[in-house]
C-alpha cells in the first residue's frame, strides 16, 4: 500500500503543479527536501549511536530481561508470537515509555532495537509481521503523558495557560493507541493479510516452528548470552549513593520552583531531569552488574552509526515526496474540498491543514502548529485543537520510514492503514474533547 500512495502522491504533485503554475516550487522541494532528508539521518547518527550504546549496556547487565519478565503478561498477551525472553519485548516497552514521557527523538533508538530483535524472527526477508504492523500501530498513535515539547511551545508564545492540553492530549492519545491496536489485529485476520504473513521463523535444529518461549538467540543462530554476575556489593552502595545525591539535588531543584504551579513543576522536570536520568540508569546498573560500560557502549554504538546510514534512502524517498506533495499545493486542496464536512464536526477549517500534515511532516506540522497559535492565539478553540494535535499524533510516514527503514522493510502489509486509522481517530478525539472543554 505504501509503494501505492507514493506513486499517487508524487505524480498527483506534479500534475496539481503543472496546473497551479507552482512546478518551480515543487523543484525547489525536491532539492531542498532531498538534502534535508539527509541532514535529518545524519542528525540522527549521533542519537542513536549513544542510545543504542546504553540498549547494548542495558542487555549485557541483564536489565531488558527483568523489564520484558515484568511486563510480561501483558506484552504476551499483545505480542504472542514474540518469544518472552527476546529482547524485543524490553526495547518495545522502553520506547513506548520514553514517546509517553515526551522524550522525542530519545524513543528512536529503543524502536530501532526493537524492529531489529522482532526482524529476528521474522521468515520472510523485506515483509513486514504482525509484531511489527502492531508495535508500529502503537508507536504511531503516540500514547502520550507528558507532552513537554507542545508545552514549551504554548509557553514561548505567551499562552496563560500552557499545560491546559495535558487532559485533552490523554483523552485523544488514548483513544488512537486504542484504535490503532485494535485495528492492527482486526486487520492482521482478514483473509488477504493472512495470506501474506511471514511464518514464524523455524528452528535450525529441530525444523520445526519456533513456539514463543524458545530463546531468541537460537532463533538467530547465536550462543545464548553469558549469565548475568550479582550485583558487586561494593558498587551498590556507591549507586545508591548517587541515587540519594541526586534525589537531595533534585529536591532542591524543586524547593527552588517554589510558588508556581504543580504542573508547571511536573513539567520543569520531566523537560529538564528525565533524560538524563534515564542514561544515568542505564549506565549504573550495567556498572553494578560489572559490565564494562565503555566496551559496550562502543560496541553498541557501532551498530547505530550503521543503522542512521542504513535510513538515509527510505527518508529520501518519504520526504521527497512528501515535500512535493505539500509544495504543489495538495494539501491545501485537499482541506478546502473537506473543510464543509469537517466544520460539521466542530472542526475549524484554520486547523486542518495541521490535521493533514501532521501524518506526513514533523518539522513541517511543528511549524504550522507555531504560526497558527501565533495568529489565532495559545488560547483560543483554535490553539488548543492545533496544539492537542500535536500531542496526541504521530508523524506516521516518517517513523514508518525510519523504523522499516533500519531493516529493509519494503511489503508493509497492513501497516499503513492500522497507523492512519490511528491517526484519525486522534484528530477526531482531539476534536471532541477540546470542544467539549474549552468550545
């Protein structure tokens, strides 16, 4: 489906140019969104390097099998084709929690880990599973807590009111992750999606189909992992240390925040102290469990380094396209022919083409999102819809780029319409509440 709409998009872009007049624009767009696309991967190098680094020190201590044992019971229940014990199960949790704490561009590398151990056991080369059309499912509806870059944007353009998109941007968040999830498994069973599913990937030794206990590294022709050592008594009570030093720090980082609100408090520090603490974990217990963390976070950073190059032609080829599409004017047209319908449902036709760009472009939905505040105001209906957008959606081709990208996904199966359908009901819930709260 994917390959589909890139060819409608592109050629649509070229023959809605050629009638507007705006071919000029549109090859301006291919040149600056093909460099851009490259600028963004090489952006990214760094990024994923280092995180995919802490992932490598975090598996050698032993701490993403504690996580996926932990949540076990529900990731089997979502995933139960995925083995208990692979590493897939800790990496998908780990990014789904930092996308809900609003860690960015940090949730990156974890996902990439992720399609990487599920591609494991995946039979059929370049086709997309079901474990990976549902994790995508997830990603993409973007279950969100703490919002903290719309926040800082609604701040720097004077709203009194910041924080107020925190409830609207659960309820609409909620509300895609939901219809995502279930539309990724109603999906997966109908008939021409079965036919193409990749098998379950078979067991070199006994030649039969894998169940979900066996161990992933059989599945992928490795040795098992070494045992995990105690914990180094020594080097426990020097972590602890840490731990209640930095707790003393960042209670007088609160004391100093004294007299604001509580939730601008939350966010102060959710924006400023989450990411840093969360490398801080990672390193400590790989140091405690005697893992030598600088070996493995090299060694892990090799493979990040490898995977930011490994993108670049999937993203050129999304944002390129995309870049046409919008210079062309499509968007534009797109939401005059439905904006009768939209205002139907409460929709303002000034917010959508922030709904139609915000599947499509990050950067570019950032900055509608920017000037339409500025000119209707942090505030209004018009400003709480946009900025619950924001917070409640995914920029779905991008991450589809990236993370089948990392891994030479080119049969998407089912995972397109899963995601927009996602998407959809975002907007639509982000429409709703809002009304209902500040209409």
């Amino acid at each position: 489906m994917l390959n589909g709409l890139i060819v409608f998009a592109g050629l649509s872009a070229i023959l809605l140019a050629a009638f507007t007049g705006q071919m000029q624009a549109v090859t301006d767009s291919i040149v600056s969104s093909a460099g851009g696309a490259v600028d963004l991967a090489i952006g990214l190098v760094g990024l994923m390097a280092f995180f995919l680094g802490l992932m490598r020190v975090a598996e050698d201590a032993g701490l993403l099998r504690n996580v996926a044992h932990a949540l076990g019971p529900v990731m089997r229940r979502l995933f139960p084709n995925v083995p208990a014990d692979s590493p897939a199960m800790s990496a998908m949790i780990l990014n789904i929690a930092a996308n809900m704490l609003g860690l960015g561009n940090a949730a990156t590398p974890f996902g990439i880990k992720a399609m990487e151990e599920l591609d494991k056991l995946n039979s059929k080369t370049g086709t997309a599973t079901n474990a990976m059309v549902l994790f995508l499912a997830i990603n993409t509806s973007a279950l969100s807590i703490l919002p903290s870059g719309v926040v800082s944007l609604r701040a720097s353009v004077g709203s009194a009111d910041a924080v107020g998109i925190f409830l609207p941007t659960w309820f609409a968040s909620s509300c895609a992750t939901v219809v995502g999830v279930s539309a990724a498994i109603l999906f997966s069973r109908l008939s021409f999606y079965r036919r193409t599913e990749p098998p379950l990937k078979m067991d070199p030794v006994a030649g039969g189909a894998v169940d979900a206990a066996a161990s992933p590294k059989a599945l992928a022709g490795e040795a098992a992992a070494p045992p995990v050592s105690d914990p180094r008594p020594t080097r426990q009570w020097l972590g602890r240390l840490f731990w209640v030093t930095l707790a003393v720090l960042l209670a007088r980082f609160v004391w100093g925040l004294r007299g604001q609100a509580p939730i601008d408090i939350i966010t102060a520090v959710s924006g400023g102290w989450m990411l840093p603490t969360l490398v801080a974990a990672l390193m400590l217990y790989g140091w405690v469990r005697g893992v030598r963390v600088y070996d493995s976070l090299a060694e892990g950073a090799k493979q990040g380094f490898q995977v930011a190059i490994r993108i670049i032609p999937y993203l050129v080829a999304i944002l390129v396209i995309i870049g046409m599409f919008r210079a062309s004017g499509g968007i534009d047209l797109i939401a005059g022919i439905i904006a009768p319908m939209t205002a139907l449902i409460g929709m303002p036709p000034e917010v959508l083409p922030m709904a139609l760009l915000r599947p499509l472009s990050g950067q570019g939905a950032f900055g509608v999102l920017a000037e339409t505040m500025t000119a209707y105001g942090p505030d209004s209906l018009i400003g709480y819809m946009v900025s619950t957008f924001q917070g409640s959606t995914e920029t779905t081709f991008y991450t589809l780029a990236v993370y089948y990208g990392a891994v030479g996904i080119r049969e998407t199966r089912h995972t397109v319409p899963a995601c927009l359908m996602a998407d959809i009901a975002g907007i639509l819930a982000a429409v709703f509440i809002v009304n209902l709260m500040f209409g």
